[in-house]
C-alpha cells in the first residue's frame, strides 16, 4: 500500500491539544543526538549475497558512493547513485547495491568517509549465532561461570510474603542486572528452542550439534520449572525488588537463611502464565525424541499451568495463549481465541490494547506477537474458513500498518507504534485524523522508556514468518532491515551488540561488564522523537543494557530466516 492510501486509512486532522500531565525528570541521555559524522549507515554484519544491499547517508547533498572489495580477492571497485530519500527521522540519501553478489569484504566510501569493513557472504548472518548464544551462558545464575562470575545466588529465594525459602536457583540473569523475571527470562528459552527447532543441529556451523542448545534450555528450564507453584500457576519473579527498588539486586552469601537472601514475589501475572504454558510445550516438541522422561515432565508442567488458568487478560495475553493452544494443540481453544482477536483488528490493520481499551496496540518487548500468533493459528487451521480469516489478518496489519510505517524512514524500521492524539506533552507526529505516532518510547508518559530492540526483532520475526508462509520475499527484506538498524545501518553508524560490528557503546552491564553476543536494549528517541543513544560511557540504561528478549527474538527471527 502506498502511503497516500495509508493516510487515507487514517485520515487526516490536527493533532490534538497536548496532554497536561507530570513530567518525568529529564534524562541526560536525551541530549545524545547523532553528531554529523559518521554520516555513513550500512550493515556491519555484512549481506547475504542474494539480499536487498543498502546504504542510508545522512547527507542529503551526497550524489554517489563507492562500493570498494577490501579483501583478499580480486581488486573490485564501483560507484553508485544516491537518491534523496523522504524520511521522518532526517534527510537523507539512500544507495542501493543489491547488483553486487560475488563474495567479498567490503567498504563504502562517501567523500572521505569510510564505512566499517562488512561482508557479503552466504553465512553473514548464520556465523553469528554461536557468539550470540554464547550470552545466555554468561548469563547464568546458580553456578560458576569462568571468566565471567564465581558461583551466585545459591540462597535464592525467600518468598515476600512468608518468608518461606524455597529453591529457586538455576535460570538465567535478565539483563545487566542479576535479577530473575519470568517474562523477561523466558524469552531466551524462546529465542533457544527456536533455533533447535528450525535449525536443528545445523545451527552451529562449527558442527557442535544440538548439544551445546539442549544444556542451556535445561539450565534456564531448572529455574522456571522451580517457579511453578503446586496449584500449577507460576510466579513472578525472583530478586525483582521489594517495592519496584533495586533492593535484591545484589551479590549474595550463597548462605540460606542469611540477611542478604534475595525475595521471591509469588504474584501471579497473566502473561507469565501464557508464556510459561507455551514455553514449557515447546521443550516437550524439543525433548520428545532425546530425552522422553524430561519431556514428559515439561508437558506435565505445560498442562497443568493450562489447567490452572483461564484463558484471559489483553491483546498481548490473549496472543501467547493462542500460541499455547497451538503447540498443546488444543484447537478448540485456538479457534475461541482467534474468534475474540479477529474481529478486534482495526481498519487500519492494528490491534487494540484489549477488548476494552481501543488504544492502538503496543509493546515495547511483543510488538508484533498478536499478528505472529495468527499467523502461527492459521497454519494450524488450513483450509478452514478461520485459517483463511487469519491469513487475511496478517496481510493487512502488514500492508496496511507495518509496511507505510516503515516507508515513512530511510532506514525501513518499524515504529514504536500509533496513538490517539498527542497524549503527554511531548512530539508525536501526525498521520492522519486524531491518529499520531512515534519511531520511540514516549519520555514524558512514565519512568519506564527504553530501546526497542526486541520489538524491531518481534516485527523481523512475523516478517520473515509471513514471507515464507505467504511466498512475498519483499517482506524477508523488511525482515532483516530491522536488525540491520540494530547492527549499524543507523544515525549512529553503531552496532547495538558487544563483540558484533563497530562502534559498539559500553553496555550497561554493572556486575559482569561486557558480555559478547549481548544485544543492548537500543536506539531511543528523546522528547522530539529525534534518536538517542549514550556513546560517551555514561552507562545508560534506557539505550545501552543488556535484555534478554532482544536476544530471544534475535534467536527466534533468524531461526526461521536461515531456514528460508
Ligand atoms: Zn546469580
């Protein structure tokens, strides 16, 4: 859809009068805007040689590039156009070298700018999963990890409200802290059973097989399987803080009973339940040929935290158990599900927050699972009216929302999402009607705004999905677009993961520092929507630390990519 057709969907009207609200406190990290160099954004991972090849050039007046093999192959040197591209997010020229197949290391140059070497290569991407992996390890809690922590947290936990300890080691540390969500954690279960289960052994070209995956998802599984309460339904958290404090991030004793024990917070939360259900099916798909017995024990965990819940709450809630239904294969329910989500699909091709909250749908972590999930349901419901309903869905949140979204920059990323209005006191660009939107988090909505990398990674996710399901390879480029923001192709020219690409800011990483394959939570937006990113080691949190849904996703998305 063109984007005069997407301003028509929306209509066009003043934004609305702003919001008087509080204004959080300003962060310093809203003063860190791109400076005038580097100018040059291309992907340091580098290209498949049969990808769509582009370069984004924040100079509007640059006319051509040089596109130069560096490598130890034949000398090869070629100069492309630059077009002037609209973009909301700056002026900006855009090249395209998609012609150029043959294998190389390359660089650009733009006048006397150089870009970072990257390489087109069949395994740009695939040669990169051992090293992001390899965080997840780093990560663990409960145990020594060499050259990274000594044994931790072996006196986990106290719950809040009983004070009763109960085992809860195991699992992973969510992020650059030494905290144990479970939504949060999970996801790099997700991001693991994916790669088992579409790349299978292959997903390590170095030949480690599936061993290496196997041990870590049943070192997180020890965690999650320790936080499922007797009735069936799980918790939230350990160490999460007692009031929304940072109170039990901290090393401890190893000690049980000691003061320095950290909490757990046995709070029962919609989406833990969903995602734990859906979760713990997947290791029973992964485990049943291997290991039966564990497999088993994962199905029972899967089936009794089914049983123990209704299948309720929001838009994002209401996704992951239909992702649930689908791997327990309880298709009955499937089919209730997508009977309540289909219909709250909006003309212009976005979900609501809920039945009851007609906000436009957004998520800072699942941005796109409500449309990933149908599409999942509607393989599952093929050949049926239903499947056919889904597969329609799908194709309009994509060419009706994700696609003149992502038109509206050079650089292809999909925004944070659409808005009513302009609902707090800051810059939200107008589309059409009484609709905005936003590339960023609100900063003057609430304390909690951060980079959105693992919602560029839930969008690659459906994309690269729906580009295999529905044969539109357009959309496998949309797909790897996103993560090519995350590794370099940005007003920063910086790669947002340590160890990968260049110019990677120090992460917020406060107990164990730089961890390689560590995906930061990324580019934000300040006040004015304009893009932000703390690369003078002011250990930013909102845009340098570590998360592990970025990683999940990440894992998730080039699963089905590299099996493509
Ligand atoms: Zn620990």
């Amino acid at each position: 859809m063109k984007r005069r057709h997407f301003l028509e969907v929306f209509g066009l009207s003043p934004v609305a009068a702003l919001a008087q609200q509080g204004q959080p406190r300003a962060d310093p990290v809203e003063t860190m805007t791109p400076g005038p160099t580097p100018a040059i954004g291309v992907c340091h991972v580098g290209f498949h040689p049969n990808a769509r090849k582009r370069v984004v050039v924040r100079q509007q007046a640059a006319r051509s590039f040089v596109l130069r093999d560096i490598g130890s192959g034949p000398a090869f040197q070629q100069e492309f156009p630059l077009q002037s591209a609209a973009s909301d997010l700056g002026p900006a020229a855009m090249g395209d070298f998609s012609a150029i197949t043959r294998e190389g290391l390359y660089q650009i140059r733009v006048g006397e700018e150089l870009s970072p070497p990257f390489f087109i290569r069949p395994d740009a991407w695939r040669r990169l999963l051992p090293t992001v992996t390899s965080y997840h390890r780093a990560q663990r809690c409960g145990v020594a990890v060499p050259n990274v922590h000594p044994v931790c947290h072996l006196d986990d936990a106290r719950r809040r409200d009983t004070r009763e300890h109960i085992d809860t080691t195991g699992g992973w540390h969510d992020a650059g802290d030494l905290r144990k969500w479970m939504t949060a954690t999970m996801m790099n279960a997700f991001g693991l059973l994916a790669l088992h289960r579409h790349l299978g052994a292959a997903w390590d070209l170095a030949g480690s097989g599936l061993a290496p995956l196997e041990e870590e998802l049943r070192w997180g599984n020890r965690y999650f399987l320790k936080m499922q309460n007797s009735d069936g339904r799980v918790w939230a958290d350990v160490a999460g803080g007692v009031n929304g404090d940072n109170s039990d991030n901290h090393w401890t004793d190893n000690k049980i009973g000691t003061a320095d024990d950290r909490y757990l917070n046995p709070s029962i939360n919609g989406l833990a339940q969903a995602m734990f259900t859906a979760m713990q099916a997947m290791y029973e798909h992964a485990f049943r040929d291997s290991d039966p017995g564990y497999g088993a024990v994962c199905l029972r965990a899967a089936n009794k935290c089914w049983q123990a819940n209704a299948r309720k709450g929001g838009v994002t809630e209401l996704s992951w158990w239909l992702l649930a239904a689908i791997e327990l294969e309880q298709n009955a329910t499937a089919e209730q599900i997508v009977d309540i989500l289909l219909p709250l699909q909006q003309s212009g091709g976005y979900w609501p927050m809920s039945a009851t909250d007609p906000e436009p749908y957004k998520h800072a972590v699942h941005g796109a699972l409500p449309p990933f999930a149908i599409l999942e349901a509607a393989r599952v419901l093929r050949r049926t009216p239903r499947g056919h309903s889904c597969e329609s869905a799908v194709r309009r949140y994509i060419e009706h929302y994700v696609v003149p979204l992502c038109d509206r920059s050079a650089y292809g990323i999909v925004p944070f999402g659409v808005f009513t209005g302009s609902p707090t006191p800051e810059r939200y660009r107008t589309l059409q009607r009484n609709r905005t939107y936003r590339f960023f988090m609100p900063v003057r909505k609430q304390f909690w705004w951060l980079g959105l990398n693992a919602h560029l990674g839930s969008h690659a996710l459906l994309l690269a999905q729906a580009a295999r399901d529905f044969q539109q390879p357009a959309w496998r480029d949309l797909a790897v677009r996103q993560f090519e923001w995350i590794f370099g192709n940005n007003p920063f020219g910086a790669s947002l993961a340590s160890g990968i690409g260049e110019r990677n800011p120090y992460p917020h990483s406060r107990y164990v520092g730089v961890i390689p394959g560590g995906i930061m939570n990324g580019i934000c937006g300040n006040a004015d929507d304009e893009p932000i990113l703390d690369t003078t080691f002011r250990g930013n949190w909102r845009t340098n630390e570590y998360w592990s849904p970025h990683l999940g996703y990440f894992e998730w998305a080039q699963a089905i990519l590299e099996s493509s």
